[in-house]
C-alpha cells in the first residue's frame, strides 16, 4: 500500500473515526437508516431472485439437455400428435420428450398427517420413457427408482414416482387428483422442487390432469452439431402457430415479469430509503465540519492540505456506507429468508421456493450505500476551504460565516433544480417500470435545492422564533449563529413529514384507483369458480353440469359463464378473459360501447394498455395470435385502464375464446340474486352444488361473494405497499432521535453561553423556553416545508404508479396528512424537552469555568 | 474587519536570525498576533515582502503554503491545541502524518521528542490525562518533529501556572539555542508578560503595527 494512502487511512482512523465516539447518539442515528436501506435492498434482491432463480432451478431440473421446448399456446395443451410430427420431420432432435405438467392433490387420508389434514398439493410431471435422454434431475430421479423397464406395464398405469417430500411411502395407495394411484418408489435428495414432486408414465399423468391426448409441452434434445437455431426455424415451420417453440427457460422471465410491478415498487422504496439515510450521514458530517472546525483549522495551521481534509471527511462517510451496508446485508438475508419460508409451497401448485440470493447482491448494495454516503458528503465537505488555519490561533466556537458559499449553492439550487424537472419528465413521459426512479431522483433534486436555500429557510426560522417574545428572541440570534445546525433539524422534520405524507398518500390513492380500476369486478352476487379466493380462475374448468344446477336454486335471478385463460404469446403471457352479453365485468364497463359491441360480437379483442404496450399495438391495429388452433387475426378494439397481471390482459367474447383456444366450458360463474333472496341461504346452497361437482381432476371448486373478491384484490395491493409503510416508521423513529440528539448538542455545545446568561440572571424558565422556542420554530419551518415536498410527492408518486401500473391513480389528499404534522411538530417539542431541562439545570459557576 | 479597515501592521520592517529566541511585546491591539500570523504564512499581507528562510511567503498559493507550515515552520498555541482522541506521542507525529508519511516510522523519533521535554514517560497518555504543562510540552515537541527553522509561540504560557510557565520558557529557549542544529533555530514567542519576555534574547516591541 502507498505511503500516502496509508497514512490517509491513518489520519482517518486516529483523527475521524475516533471522533465518531463523542457523538454516539449522532452516528447511530444515521447508522442505522444506512443499515435499513441495506437491508432492505438485500430483502428485495433476495425475495425476488429466489422466486425466480427457484422457478429456473425446477425448469433446469426438469429439461436438463433439452435446448427448445414446444409450449402449449394456452390452458387447453397442445395435441400430442405434434411430438410424433416433429420425431417424423426434423432428424437434427435427438430426443422429442413430451411433458405433461400439473398439479397433484393428494388426499388427506393417505399422507402422513392422516384424516382430517388439508389436501397436499406437489407439482405433478408425467413424461414417457423418452425422459431418459434428459440429463436433468428428473431422469435422474426416475432412473435411481430402478429403470422404468423394471416396472410393468400395468404397474405404470397406476404407479407413480415420488419424492421424499410428498410424505408417501414406498407401496402406499394414495388417491391423487381423485384418483387412486400406488406408490411405486421414493426417490431420494431433494433437487426436484425440494423433493416435493409426483412423476407420472404419461398415460397416468394425462388421466390425472384431466388431459387426455394433450400435453403441456415437448423438450427438444439436440444432435451433437445441430444449431439450435435451425432447428427452432424447422419446428416453428412444422408447429405452424400451433403452439410456441421458446427457450425452456421461458417461464423463469415469465415469473420475473408477473412480479415485475411489485418487485419495482419495493425497489424504489428502497431507493428513497437510500437517499433518506444519504441525508442523514450529509447532516451528521455537515454538523460534524461545523463542531470540529477548531481542529481542522489546527490541522491546516499544521499544514494539512485541504484537500487531505476532504479526502478525510470522505473517507469517513465511506466507513458509515461500509458498516452500515455490511451490517444490513445479514438482516436483509434474514428478512428475505423470512418473506420466502412464508410464501413457500404454499401456492396452489406446491411449487416450493428456495432462497437464493445472487452474489452480486450483497456488492450491490454496500456498493450503493458508499456511494450515497460519499456523494452525500461532498457538499458538506466543502465546507472544509472556508476554514482559515489563523482560526486555530482562537479560542472557543468559530461561529459560522453569514456569508453565502454562493458558488456553491447556486450550483447545488441549479442541478436541484433541474433534477426535479427531470424527475417530472420521467414520470409523466416515460412509460413503464423506467419511471419508479423518478421517485428517487425527485428526492435527491428537492434534497439540493434546499440546501441552496438554506439561508432562505433558517431566515424564516429565525423570523418565527423571534415570534416567542423574550426568549423567542435570544433563541433566533443561536439559530443565526448555528445556520447549518438549524437547517439540518429542520429539513429533518420535513424529510419525515414528506415521505409519510408521499408514501402513505400515495399508496392509499392506489389502493382506491385499483378499486376503481377493477369496478364491475363486485358487481355479481356470487361467483363460483375453479380456483381459490385470491387466484385467477384459468383453470381448469368447471364441470359442465355445475351451471344449470346452480341455476335451478331458488333466489337465483342469473348465471353467467366465463373463462379466464392464460395465453402465451412467445415468451410472455398475458391473462385473457372471455366475456357474454351479459357478464358483469371491469372490461366491459371501461369499454366504449361500440367496442364492447364489437368484442361481443367476436369483431375484435379489447386489450389493457399494459398489453398494448407489450404487444407495441394501439387501437385499430391487426394482432396476429398464435392459438392451438392456428393463427389467427384480430383487431384492436379498445385500450382500457386495468390492473396490471403477467405481460397483459385482454377481453373477448367467450364463444371465440373457446373456439380459437379449444376449450369449451367456463372457468367461473357469476352468480346474481333475485330481489329479496336470502344471500345465506343461496350461498350454503352454491357451496353444496360446488362439493358435489369438483372440476377435472377432483379439483375442489371455490364459491365467494363479489364483495369479497373486490376486497382479496386491496389486500393484495396494500401487501405490496407494507414495506413503504415499514419505511416510513423507520424514517420518523430515526427523524426523531437525530432531533433529540441535535437539541441536546446545541446545549452541550452552548454551555457557557447558557451559564453566562444564568449569571446574568436568566431565570431557568427563560432558558427552558428558549430552548423550546428554537424547537418550535425549527418544527413550525420544518413542517411546512414537508408538507409542501410531501404534497409534490405525493402527485409524483401517483403518476409513477400510473405509468408502472397502467392503473390511472387518481390524485386524492390524505387527512391523514395532519396526523403527521401533528405528530412531527410533537415529536420535536418533546425531543427538546430533555435539552430544555438540560439547560435549565446548569451548574452556573462550572459552565463559565468550561473553556 | 466586517466593513471596517485595520491596519493590524503598517510598514513594519523586521529582519530576525536564526539561533535565537525572540519575544514580540506590546499592548493589546499592536499587532503581536498578526506579526506572528504572517511569519507563519497564516495570513498574507496586504502589501509587502516577508522571506522567511529564503522563501517568499508572498509567492505562495495555499497547497505551497500548507507545505511550508508543515516543513519549516513549528506552532505553540496558547490553547495547547491538542488532538483529544490521540495520544502523546501520536499528537507529536501528527504533522509526520499530515505530510503523508508513515504514523509508526515517525514514532521513535516522537518518543525522542517527548523523552527530550521530560515526558517520556507519558508517551501513550492521552491529553485529558496531561496537565496544562505537560500538554504544552507535548505541543513543543510536535513543533521540533518536522526539524522546522522557525517555532512560533503565542501566548505559550498565557494558560499556565508561574512555575510551569517558567519551566516551558526554559524549554523554549534550549530548543533556541540547540546546538545540534547547524543553521540554529528562531524562536518568535508573542507574549504581553514583561517576565516571560525576559527570558528571550531580543525583545520586540510592536506598537501600532510597526516595531517601536
């Protein structure tokens, strides 16, 4: 290591960080929101990387050397001749494996747990026994059970493989998907999905599913020198936009896009955490200058470089980026770990996650600590060239020099400036997940603009103290000679209010804009539907029988059918929703009514904005799909506003839907009442038609009200929204600590001024209330200004979450605004308490002795 | 200061020799502090030459400046202006340090230093644990690590006991007449006692910024 730097490291240890030690309370302060912001971005890094990097592993397990897959266009599979067309036509595949993927229930009665235990469900996978030329896990799997030839032909028809975690044994008769299977094997480890899996022979597992003679996809295994591009161009030509020929990694980014909105919005909370905790560290070094101007003056008197200074002070908030980032990465790993062991296995289709957390993560975010930390730090280390090194020849506090850095501030008013602005245009310009940094960047320009109005702001704070009368007046000549001191209390006051009214405000217009955004979705009495409260009915369908029975119970006025399906698109997949005349549906009360028209009449298909821009098409365009049924074209009726799910979502007529995607049936029912039906009653009597008629497959069918529905999406909306909510506790615990411990330094700091007033004859009521009225007025100054960066943000806020969404979010003001003035101005007067006591209680002959 | 022009020095014409400890007298307002500001490239002056050791301190811009205050140029404060959080002999090496060399090869000639001004057995105290003597000795010593031709002394024992003050003067006066220094080494001490400026060898009298 060179001289000079190791001499800089240690200048900055023996002079900086031993320093630190004086001003516990300060450095913990800002500490500790560094280690939130840290955490938190190791807590979204992990949550989301394991969803993903989970659903890669078990596609990997599963495909091994297959390099293309053949995916079924929607929920209907694809027919299970195209793998014997593809064996026929293209000779560069070694192996054309078909898969059968879906979702084993194994009843209650014959788990581990016994009778009375909810169904256990595990991913199911049916293949034959090409599944050997897969190199993946699966074939491993299969093959540690002994070969497949080992088994007969008649054990396969009703033999399944299991994993360790199924909680089956080997010989066990088990009744899976209603129907009753034996246990051939239990497999060992735990790479297939943890070891909660159920292999099929590919008859069994088609019966299973209810997918007789269709498969969900077909893995390709390449001969040794066929181009993978070549042979997708030769299967692409035999599927012919029958299905779609994609990478088998395909349904990880699938997953990455589905989450894509919350994922975001996490982030950029993470991202104002990080310049909040950036704000802190610049207000505790830009204290820090101010206290130890004495000594650097000293140094420079030594002959220390300023520069040396600079470099020093740097150094230091480095240090705080370093630990604050290392400390968060442990409790970010826990947080994700925590958030993932909640959410694992406990989907519908028992796909259990693991955590995983890419290495660079932790880089990432101790990287993204320093550099605020630093960044933060350079304006208030250039305060260091205005301390002139004859100060060291004086005694006692430099007060600080009324004069402007004006270079400085201009420049720092003008960049802010211009930041905000450009937080703005990207906001309301920029369409999608791009605008969540707008949040971040209107943070940072608002951050610099009040520094460049710093004299601005602790005029008007003077001017307000000097409204307490006596006291008043001696505590506006302390706040004009600690210019930095009172901005730094002040703007913390506003930074807490700003993001608690922002964030809050922000999300709770959300919450309402997505009511909003999915009304007509409360609009029928009832739905029944082949999936849970809280998942989208696509699959599988509901027993033709269902509907007309449920039509004949008394009180019931109509039923409508529905499906929803999932289509992929090639690598993306989008939500589509087929819809009767007379369905009650956020689709059909945001579509004009010559578009609805149309779509019902199978014209066209009315498509999200989301979807739109996915698809990069607008109203009037021609859309050429691929279904299992062939290509086919379609027009672009209408764009609405809705909620944003997997790459899109579209609406057309349900006849079409069935037709074009060969599935005939519904997925749901709107249930509505006639007029003085006993909803109870009606509802005991849907829930017993529901149990006597399961879907393919035994699947158990859901009855919920359209209120509940209408109120499963909210929760799930403020779900995404409890890390901001998180955020702005902790931003107002540590505004409130740094403000306790900033009064109490003024005191500390000013204690022979205070005892030489207490000489004079300043009653201790005088100087408690001095103290209290630099609070007050620092409080007063400081709330306005957060409710005015608040306000803005607010607006902002709701426009990121518009483009990000494609959810117009209405712009509401929150009372709830006032709670947060309140609390703020209140946490300031009682944080000055302490100090005023403080104060009051001085020892008058020990505090003129202090030098 | 604010609005208003002192002259703190008018025409002041001063030529000081090494090997010799100098006192800098007058009443309050002379100009003594601002003299010693100067000397120590501290502040500049509106007009007129200062040359100390050859160098032109007018010429200087501040990294020049700094560098000359680190090297040939050695403070005593009156307030001591110790490093709190360092210890004895780290606050001795400081300006080693400041001039980006190593903290631990400067430290056996610290610990000579502070041995030579009787504190050494004190090395690894800190300042709160020094009396007001003993941390000025220990601000001497800093001002002799870097081997500077000039000290300048401000007020050394304005903070002092009698005795202590008179033993630091002594110190003072050694480091003044050091013969292990071949060129010798001036000492400037601003002082406003008449008994501590006797200890000097010349005495300078400054009244309204020139020298009496």
């Amino acid at each position: 290591m060179s001289a000079p730097l190791l001499a800089g490291l240690t200048r900055i240890r023996l002079i900086n960080l031993r320093e630190l030690r004086t001003h516990r309370l300060r450095v913990l302060t800002s500490l500790s929101v560094v280690v939130v912001s840290s955490a938190l971005l190791i807590a979204v890094l992990g949550t989301y990387g394991s969803m993903t990097e989970s659903v890669r592993q078990f596609n990997a397990s599963i495909s091994g050397a297959a390099k293309l897959e053949v995916t079924a266009i929607g929920d209907a599979g694809l027919d299970a001749g195209i793998a014997g067309e593809i064996r026929a036509r293209v000779p560069g595949a070694r192996a054309v494996v078909p898969m059968v993927r879906g979702t084993a229930r194994i009843g209650p009665d014959t788990t581990a747990g016994g009778a009375g235990d909810d169904d256990r469900t595990v991913p199911l996978l049916g293949s034959d026994f090409r599944v050997s030329s897969l190199s993946g896990d699966l074939r491993k799997a299969v093959a540690d059970s002994g070969n497949q030839e080992g088994f007969s032909r008649d054990e396969l028809a009703d033999g399944v493989i299991v994993g360790p975690r199924t909680g089956l044994t080997k010989g066990q008769t088990a009744t899976v998907n209603g129907t009753v299977v034996t246990v051939l094997d239990v497999v060992s480890g735990d790479t297939l999905n943890g070891g909660a899996f159920m292999f099929a022979y590919l008859d069994l597992a088609q019966r299973l599913t209810a997918t007789q003679g269709k498969l969900d996809s077909v893995l390709i295994v390449p001969r040794d020198g066929v181009p993978v591009a070549q042979l997708r161009t030769e299967i692409t030509r035999i599927v012919d936009g029958r299905a779609a020929v994609v990478d088998p990694g395909y349904r990880a980014k699938q997953l990455e896009t589905a989450t894509s909105v919350t994922r975001d919005a996490t982030l950029l909370v993470s991202l104002i955490s990080l310049v909040i905790s950036a704000f802190l560290v610049f207000n505790t070094m830009n204290m820090a200058v101010a206290s130890r101007r004495q000594s650097m003056a000293m140094l420079r008197a030594l002959g220390a470089k300023r520069g040396h200074l600079v470099a020093d002070l740097l150094g230091e908030s480095a240090v705080y980026g370093l630990v604050g980032g290392l400390i968060g990465v442990p409790l970010g790993i826990l947080g994700g770990r925590v958030t993932v062991s909640q959410g694992s296995g406990d989907s519908s289709h028992g796909m259990v996650m693991q955590y995983h957390l890419p290495v660079s993560a932790p880089v990432i975010a101790v990287l993204a600590c320093v550099l605020a930390c630093v960044a933060a730090t350079m304006l208030a280390a250039r305060s260091v060239f205005a301390v002139a090194p004859v100060e060291a020849m004086s005694q006692g506090e430099v007060a600080e020099s009324a004069a402007q850095r004006t270079v400085a501030r201009w420049a720092a008013g003008l960049l802010g400036a211009a930041v905000i602005i450009g937080a703005f245009i990207v906001a309301l310009q920029v369409p999608g997940r791009s605008a969540i940094v707008a949040g971040a960047v209107y943070a940072v320009g608002v951050l610099l603009l009040c520094y460049a109005l710093t004299g601005q702001l602790v005029w008007l704070v003077v001017r307000v103290a000097n409204l307490f009368s006596g006291p008043g007046r001696l505590a506006a000549v302390n706040t004009d000679r600690a210019p930095r001191r009172a901005w730094a209390t002040l703007m913390t006051v506003a930074v807490a209010i700003a993001v608690g009214m922002g964030t809050s405000g922000a999300l709770a217009n959300m919450v309402s804009s997505m009511s909003g955004s999915l009304d007509g979705l409360d609009d029928p009495d009832f739905y029944v539907a082949s999936q849970p409260l809280g998942e989208l009915p696509t699959d599988p369908l509901l027993a033709p029988a269902i509907a007309e029975q449920i039509r004949q119970v008394p009180g019931v006025a109509s039923v409508s059918e529905g499906q929803w399906a999932t289509v992929n698109v090639g690598e993306a997949r989008i939500i589509v929703q087929g819809l009767t005349a007379d369905a009650l549906a956020p689709f059909m009360k945001k579509s004009p009514p010559e578009a609805r028209r149309q779509m019902l009449a199978g014209e066209g298909m009315v498509f999200s904005k989301v979807l739109a821009r996915t698809l990069d098409v607008s109203t009037g365009d021609t859309v050429r799909l691929a279904t299992p049924t062939g290509y086919r074209e379609t027009r672009v009726l209408a764009t609405v506003d809705y909620v944003s799910m997997e790459s899109g979502t579209a609406a057309m007529s349900l006849d079409l839907l069935r037709d074009w995607f060969d599935r005939d049936g519904a997925t749901y029912l709107q249930v509505m009442l006639s007029e003085g039906a006993d909803a109870d009653q009606v509802r005991a009597a849907l829930e017993r038609i529901a149990e006597q008629n399961p879907s393919a497959g035994g699947a158990p069918v859901d009855v919920h009200s359209g209120a509940q529905a209408i109120e499963s999406s909210k929760q799930l909306v403020e779900q995404s929204g409890a890390f901001t909510v998180a955020i702005q506790w902790i931003v107002s615990g540590a505004a409130a600590i740094a403000l306790l411990n900033t009064l109490l330094l003024s005191v500390i700091e000013r204690r022979r001024e205070l005892g030489v007033l207490r000489a004079m004859g300043a009653s201790r009521r005088f100087i408690s209330r001095m103290v209290l009225a630099e609070a007050a007025a620092v409080a007063i100054v400081g709330s306005a200004t957060g409710l005015l960066i608040g306000g803005v943000l607010h607006w902002l806020a709701d426009k990121i979450l518009s483009a990000t969404t494609s959810v117009g979010v209405e712009y509401s003001p929150q009372p709830s605004t006032l709670l947060f003035v309140a609390v703020a101005m209140g946490l300031c007067l009682l944080g000055a308490l302490v100090p005023a006591m403080r104060a009051a209680r001085l020892n008058i002959s020990e505090s003129i002795a202090q030098e | 200061m604010g609005d208003q022009t002192v002259r703190a020095l008018d025409g002041l014409d001063l030529t000081l020799p090494g090997g010799q400890f100098a006192s800098v007298v007058g009443p309050s307002g002379a100009g003594k502090s601002t003299l010693l500001h100067v000397l120590g490239a501290l502040d500049t002056p509106t007009s007129g030459t200062i040359i100390v050791d050859g160098v032109d301190l007018g010429s200087l811009d501040d990294t020049e400046a700094s560098a000359f205050r680190r090297t040939r140029v050695g403070f005593i404060f009156q307030f001591f202006n110790l490093v709190p959080t360092m210890s004895a002999w780290e606050n001795v090496a400081l300006p080693r340090l400041l001039d980006s060399q190593s903290l631990r090869k400067a430290k056996p000639r610290a610990v000579e230093l502070l041995e030579r001004v009787g504190l050494g057995d004190r090395i690894d105290h800190r300042p709160a644990e020094l009396s007001g003597g003993q941390m000025q000795r220990v601000a001497i010593a800093r001002s002799l690590i870097m081997d500077p031709a000039i000290l300048l002394a401000d007020e050394p024992t304005g903070n002092l006991d009698s005795k202590t003050g008179q033993s630091v003067l002594e110190l003072l006066g050694e480091v003044a007449h050091d013969r292990e220094r071949e060129a010798g080494r001036l000492v400037v001490m601003v002082t406003h006692d008449a008994g501590a400026a006797a200890f000097a060898d010349t005495t300078i009298t400054v009244r309204d910024g020139r020298v009496a």
